[in-house]
C-alpha cells in the first residue's frame, strides 16, 4: 500500500509536471500601463467653494508644502471661486515655457532673470508682490582659515549642487571656482541631486568644501574660521502672483511674508528684515 | 481511490495556477515600477528638504494609484482579476526581501519594498484547473498503460532463456504444487534446488510412493529413490521387513513368513493353496512351513502350531494380519501386493495365492 501509495504520486507529479507548460502559458497576462502621478506636487480642496478654478504655485522647495497649500486652502481662499490648490515643486530644469503657460500658475517663487528666459515677456501676465531679501552663500570647509586659491582648492574635493538653475548650489560657486581658472580638476567636482545628500556628505567628510546658505542645523553653528563668505550676493528671489488674480495680493501677501520669515530663520544663517523684503 | 487521485491532482493544479499567474502579475508590477518609480520619485527629492519624509509622504500618495490594476492575456482566460498594493515602503536604507526594488537618486541608493495582494477569477481558475485534471487523467491513464504493457513484454521474452537452469527451477517451483501438502505436515524440510527438480519429474504414481516413504520415515533422498524404485515386492527377513517398491515396511514375524511361504510358492510356480478343510489340517505343508520359520527364527510357538498341520484359520488370520498392515501403509497401493482369491467350486473353500507375478518377487534382499 504504501509503494502504490508513492508511485501514485508520483504519477501525479509527472502528470501535473507534463502539464506545466500550459499552466506557464495561461498564467502569462500583461500588466495594463500603470502611469504613476509626478510626486513633487501636494493638492487641497478648498473650502466652503463652488467654484471650478485650480490655484496653481510653484516653489523651488517642499518646505513646509501641505501646510502652506492647506492655509491657502482654508482660510486664504476660502469662499473664492477656486476649487483646489496645488503646490509644485519640481526641478527648476523642468521647468519650460510650455508648461508655464499651459499650467497658468498663480502664483510663483523665482527669480526674475530665470523667469525671462522662460518667458520674455512674463509681466505681462504676472507682478511681482513680494521679494526675499538677498542672502549671503558661503564656502564650508573642515579646515582652519581656508583662503580659496588654485593652490589651497589642489586636490580638494568640492561638492556642488546638480541643478544648474541653482544660485547658491551651483551658479555662484561655480562662476567663483572658474575665477581660479586652471588648476582645478573636473574629478574633483561632485554632484549631488539636493542640498540634504550635500550637507550629509560634507559632515561625513567625504567632501572638503561645500558651497551653502547654511540651511543645516550643524552648518548654522559651524566656526566662522571655517568658513569664507562667496563674493557674489545672491539676486533677488520674488512671489509672481498671476494678474488674473490681483485681487488677492493683500492677503497673499501677509501670508507669505509668515513663511518666508520662517523659512529664512530656519534656513539661513543670516536674520532676515521684513521691510528689506518687499520691493 | 479515483476521485481521491482526481481530487488531489486538481488541488496541486489550482495551488499551481494560482502560484503562477500570481507570481507573474507581482512580477510584472515589479518591471513596471522598477520602471516608473525613478521617474516620479527622483524629480520630488530634489528641492525636497528632507528626503525621509519626503519618502515617507510618497510612500502613502503612490499606494492610492496603485490599485486594481488589471491585465490583459492572450487568450480570453484572465486569472488575475486584478492587483492592488497594500503598501509601498520607499527607503533610504536598505530593505530586504523578495518584493524590492532600488535605484541611484545622486550618489545613493533608494530603496522601495512592494507588498501586493492579487485578485483572482477563483471560478474561472477552478474551470481550468478542471480542464487541466482531465487532462492530467488521461496523462495518468496513457502511464498506466505502459506501465502495464512492460510486464507483459518481460513474461514473453521468457522462452528465450527457458533453458537456463534457473528459469527451469522457477517454472517447476510453480508446478510443485502437489507436494505443498507433505510441506505443511513437516513432512518436507528444506529441498535442494536439485531435489526440486527432481520432485518436478516425477509422475502421478511416484507422488504417491513418495509420499508413503516419507511417512515410513524415509529421508527425502530415500523417498525420491523409492519413488523411482521398480514395482518388486522384496523379502528382507534378516531385518523383518518387506520393502515393497522400495518402501519398507515391518510385519509381525509371523505374518512376515506366512507371506514369505506364499510368495515362495508363487516363486516356485506352484498353483494357487487350497485352504485346507476344517478339521483335515495341511501336515506336509505345516511341515515345510514350520522348517521355514526354524530357518528365519519363528516363534516357538507358532512353530509348535504348525506341528499339528497347516490349519486354514491360521492362514486366513495371517493373510488379514498382512492385508491390514499393508493397507495401513500403501492405503489403496496395497491390493496389488496382497492375494488372489478363487472359490474351488468342488469343495467350496477359497484358493489364495499372491497377485503380484513371480518376475517381480524378491526372496531375498
């Protein structure tokens, strides 16, 4: 009985074995496209609204994003004729012109020379309502009374943003690093997608200098002897609020205002004015 | 047993299809987000502040997209109804197990673990699983036919090696039915393959004698000779005993010569022995009689008997003496051993003499 019992079973197996290339070919289905949704985006129904309109801003940073959207949301635009709100985050690359005018944001963080080159005639569709005011970048090093030279940047490995459209991150240390002309290698040039894998890897010492504004909690209390102010100034950074929606300047205003006063405090090393800021 | 079998196969060939097509539908979820997740998960990071978080917030917005997703097949036969992730871990560390992903954002390394659960057409998987089972029957069904028709092949290729000495012993053990009998009464204790064959030669009548020799306490080598022995009635009166086709086979002493006495006569060619009238005893024949028995040790006392005249009560109690003795041995063999009677019809006493002709009688061993 029990050899009948395992040469049954056997059979079975050789049975379901045999069987098994059409069990494969009718297990084989393709997956219908699935087409995720872009990420650096954060929406908001706005409230006590039965209006049909989509509030669209644009920033450089997620910072504080869904509670930014969310104010908007339920107080700011309350009872207006919108109903969502969407905060957009995506890479300054990214950015075209296309997508400027088909969006039709309403509001957005930029600077103004960027915002030409992307569309030469933008104040005809937006004003400028709020500016920040200019901050200081500065070099980060881990060594004592750095002075950047050709020399002192020999076999130094310097870490620097990816986004090209970056002041602090790329341009302006970039086009200060050019001024030492030859002598500095390419090799010794990192790239790094954000500030955070920047910072973290230059307080690992796996860099030796970074370019910041000092956004990080440990670069904030950094010893001044370690670190060398950048000779440019940053340009201005302005709110363009879409002239469709001039009406609502005043209170946009107010409110951001709230936020960049709370995001330059967190994120800079420098105090920051509110009279200096608006233009 | 069938249906045990039926039920069985159609349980390992659901298990079956619902393991494949599953594993096939999480495989292609994984293609496509090992595709997609860079592309939306990359672009977010960059002004992201904090990347953990950022991950973190991802994590729970790309589940909402990511349910009942459906698949196409060839054929008409959707198994998976459709796939929904339940949760989708996106990481800056390390993440182990099957359902994972990575890719380089900058300098690092994301991570994102897929934890999915698929909906299955259960009926439309039982139909084929159905379908499948029968098939893998019939599958089941052809084995068994080959198993079957293999046996067969080997019991016709058999003529080809009969001559060989084991296959000669195999054929002849399965005959030697007959003596299975003498086995079970202990009669038979072990057999050489020799002996065997021998057994298997032998014909009807020499079973028989067989048998008998072994039950007079013959070994197996005797009982096979005797069994072969020549039909001859031999007297070995030294050892009181006939050996009758070579089984022996102890008498009384003075039965034995009262059988002796006849089997001379038969020898001798003398006619059939009148039973002497009662109350005319036999004297010249007593006579003979009792020398015979001086000669091969009688009793006395039958001797003394003898004296009076050969009487034919004595003969007749002798002759019973032999034919229950012989009875009790060769049961039905006995008779051809035993006496002829014939009724004189002038004097109407009997006649005796053995049956057996003298060709085939021994005196002497």
């Amino acid at each position: 009985m029990p050899r009948n019992f395992v040469f049954t079973i056997l059979r079975l197996l050789i049975a379901t074995l045999v069987l098994l290339p059409a069990m494969v070919f009718l297990s084989q289905q393709t997956i219908e496209p699935v087409v995720l949704k872009e990420q650096y985006s954060y929406s908001c129904k706005v409230k006590n609204t039965s209006g049909k309109k989509h509030f669209h801003i644009y920033m450089p940073t997620n910072w504080q994003v869904e509670e930014f959207a969310q104010t908007l949301c339920d107080t700011l635009l309350a009872k207006q004729s919108f109903e969502t709100v969407t905060v957009y985050w995506q890479p300054r690359e990214m950015l075209s012109t296309e997508q400027l005018l088909s969006d039709n944001y309403a509001l957005f963080l930029n600077r103004d020379y960027a915002l030409s080159g992307l569309l030469p005639n933008w104040d005809d569709f937006y004003t400028a309502i709020l500016s920040l005011p200019s901050y200081q970048i500065s070099w980060f090093s881990h060594q004592d009374n750095m002075q950047l030279s050709a020399n002192s940047l020999k076999n130094k490995r310097i870490g620097l943003l990816e986004d090209k459209r970056s002041e602090s991150g790329y341009l302006a240390p970039m086009s200060e690093l050019k001024q030492f002309g030859q002598g500095l290698d390419n090799a010794q040039l990192v790239f790094y997608p954000n500030r955070e894998s920047l910072v973290n890897d230059f307080l690992a010492e796996k860099l030796d200098i970074i370019p910041s504004v000092g956004h990080h909690g440990q670069l904030k209390r950094w010893p001044a002897s370690k670190t060398q102010p950048l000779q440019h100034v940053s340009s201005t950074l302005s709110w363009y609020l879409n002239d469709q929606y001039a009406d609502l300047a005043p209170s946009l205003v107010t409110y951001l205002q709230q936020y960049q006063s709370r995001l330059l405090k967190v994120h800079t090393t420098h105090p920051y004015s509110l009279d200096k800021g608006l233009r | 047993m069938n249906y045990l079998k039926a039920l069985v196969l159609f349980l390992l060939i659901f298990v079956g299809l619902i393991y494949l097509s599953g594993q096939n539908a999480k495989q292609q979820l994984m293609m496509t987000l090992a595709e997609q997740l860079p592309q939306v998960v990359n672009p977010s990071l960059n002004n992201a502040i904090d990347e953990s978080q950022e991950l973190s917030r991802m994590s729970h917005s790309l589940v909402d997209d990511l349910h009942d997703i459906t698949f196409v097949s060839k054929l008409p036969v959707d198994l998976v109804a459709s796939l929904t992730v339940a949760e989708l871990n996106l990481s800056k560390t390390k993440l182990s197990g099957s359902n994972t992903l990575n890719w380089q954002f900058g300098n690092h390394t994301l991570y994102a673990s897929i934890d999915s659960s698929v909906n299955f057409n259960y009926w439309l998987v039982a139909f084929w699983a159905g379908a499948f089972t029968a098939l893998g029957l019939l599958i089941d069904y052809l084995f068994t036919l080959i198993f079957k028709f293999q046996p067969f092949r080997q019991k016709v290729s058999i003529p080809d090696a009969v001559n060989s000495g084991k296959d000669k012993l195999s054929t002849a053990i399965e005959e030697l039915r007959w003596f299975d009998g003498l086995k079970q009464q202990g009669l038979i204790k072990g057999l050489t393959a020799q002996q065997e064959l021998q057994l298997a030669s032998i014909k009807e009548q020499q079973q028989c004698w067989f048998s008998i020799a072994l039950k007079q306490g013959l070994n197996i080598e005797q009982a096979l000779k005797a069994a072969e022995a020549d039909d001859a009635l031999c007297f070995d009166l030294a050892n009181q005993q006939v050996i009758i086709h070579g089984v022996p086979i102890r008498l009384s002493k003075t039965p034995l010569l009262y059988y002796f006495w006849y089997a001379k006569r038969k020898f001798e060619a003398e006619p059939a022995y009148l039973n002497p009238p009662q109350g005319k005893p036999d004297h010249k024949n007593g006579q003979q009689l009792a020398k015979l028995m001086q000669q091969y040790g009688g009793h006395q006392k039958a001797i003394r008997d003898l004296d009076e005249g050969l009487k034919g009560k004595t003969l007749d109690q002798n002759r019973n003496k032999i034919k229950t003795e012989l009875q009790r041995v060769l049961e039905g063999l006995a008779c051809d051993y035993l006496f002829d009677s014939e009724r004189d019809e002038r004097t109407a006493r009997y006649r005796y003499s053995l049956k057996l002709p003298a060709s085939k009688l021994k005196l002497g061993p």
